[in-house]
C-alpha cells in the first residue's frame, strides 16, 4: 500500500512539473494593439504666377544660287553666303546692344549648314527641274529679365531682318520660390479639410503619421508662338500681340492623421509605448 501511495505521489508530481516547465518554456502571446483611428485627406492646389523673364527665339539664314541637282555647290558661293550672314548676325547684335540688352543676355548659336531643294524651271518634258542650293542658318535667343523692353527687342529683331521669329517662352526667374507656394497651399488645404471633417465628426486631430507628394509641382514655361516670315514682318510692331498671361503651378499631397477620441484616449499614447 505504501508501495502504490509513493508511485501515485511520484506520478502527481511529475505531472505537476511538466506543466510548470511547459509554462515556462511557452512564448509569450500578447494580443495585438487596436488600430489607432485616422484620417487619410487628399488634397490639390496650384499658383498662377506673373512670368518675369522671356527668352526670344529668332534665326537668320543665306541660300547660296539653286543648281543643278547634278552640280556641286560652289565654295565661293558659299563662302559668300557665310559673309553675309555673319554681317547680318553682327548687325543683329548691334540693334540688340542699341535698345539696352547685354551682350551676355544674347546667345548667338552655331551655324547650321544643309542642303535645301527648290523646284528649278520646266525642262523640255514640261516637268519641273529640282535644284539644290545650300542654306546657312545661324539661331539666336535673347533673354529678358524686363518684360518692358520686350516690344522694342521684337521691333529691334524685324527690323535687322531676321527670316523667322520662333516665339517668345515666359519664365520665371525664381522657380523655386513659386513651387514651394503651391506645395504649402495644397498642404495647408489638406490641413483644413481634415480639421473640417473631424470637427464635423465630433473629434479631434491627433499627430500627422503619413505624408505624401503624390504631384510634384508641375512647372511649364509658358510659349507664345510668332510668325515672322515677310508679309508678317511688314505689318508694322508686334509687340501687341504678346500677352504674357500668368504660369499655373499645380501641386497635389496625401496626409494622414491619427484621431484623438475615446478610443484612442483609453489607450496609451503611442510615442510613449514606443519608449518603453
């Protein structure tokens, strides 16, 4: 009987010591935290900004004499071509300085030399000839930071004979001062309609636990096209017919905030969890 008594107490207690030990050795299991409320805004916003910089984009050009398909170019052709050119150019330049533009402000391009067919007279077939002659073409820019001077650099530009105006781009001297305008208000619009949603909902803004630029601020210079070709040039200043009208600026952002109420009161506050 004492026999059994010691095998049964033995038994209890080593079943007693496997539980204990199948405790101890056990992970850890803790219940997941609630999700903390939030509220997820999107918001877009832009600037119209006055441009006060314009680049004008114009070309100057010489033909040597059309020939034969079949002929070659004539080097003293086009050695003369070149010359007059470079005089006009030199001109051009000079009616630039003479209304108040720096040199600097001018950017005279490369020459650009290609061949250019023309239609050449019937032959005896009744079919028209082709000719080539060769074109050299120089493109100019002038860069204004005073849109005041733009009407006398256009009329400066016609009147040193430039075979083509290419259009006037208006810019901004500070890009950077304007797409930070229109990100801070596409943020601050953000702000305001989730402090309108929450106050409409009977809660509280916590703190910010995402933000997003889902749009960079777009900025596109804003290109006004001209012609300039003979019959153009000959009806008097085009200064008239440039508006510079404003540059839009977009910017658009995601911002998601954590909502205080009484959920999230009863809970502790998460940068403090975090820390212990």
């Amino acid at each position: 009987m004492n026999k059994a008594s010691n095998h049964l107490q033995r038994l209890r207690y080593s079943i007693l010591g496997s539980a204990l030990l199948a405790l101890l050795v056990a992970p850890t299991v803790q219940a997941a935290p609630a999700a903390t409320p939030s509220l997820h805004v999107q918001a877009q916003s832009w600037v119209e900004v006055a441009p006060d910089k314009a680049t004008l984009n114009a070309r100057l050009w010489e033909n040597t004499p059309a020939v034969s398909s079949l002929e070659d170019t004539d080097s003293e052709a086009l050695s003369e071509a070149r010359g007059r050119l470079e005089n006009r150019a030199s001109q051009l330049i000079e009616a630039m300085e003479a209304v108040g533009i720096e040199q600097r402000a001018i950017n005279a391009g490369s020459l650009n030399v290609y061949p250019d067919r023309v239609a050449g007279p019937r032959n005896d077939n009744g079919e028209y000839d082709t000719l080539t002659r060769t074109r050299l073409e120089r493109p100019f820019s002038v860069e204004l930071t005073d849109l005041g001077q733009l009407g006398d650099v256009l009329d400066a530009l016609i009147g040193a004979g430039v075979n083509a105006l290419d259009g006037v781009q208006f810019d901004l001297q500070d890009r950077d001062a304007a797409t930070d305008e229109a990100l801070t208000k596409a943020l601050e619009k953000a702000r305001h309609k989730a402090e309108l949603m929450a106050s409409t909902l009977d809660t509280e803004l916590g703190h910010v636990q995402r933000i997003e630029e889902t749009q960079s601020p777009i900025f596109q210079p804003r290109m006004m096209a001209m012609r300039a070709e003979s019959d153009a040039m000959g009806s008097g200043s085009a200064s008239s017919d440039y508006r510079p009208g404003t540059i839009r600026i977009d910017a658009e952002v995601n911002v998601e905030w954590a909502l205080k109420g009484q959920d999230a009161q009863d809970r502790p506050n998460s940068d403090e969890a975090a820390q212990e």
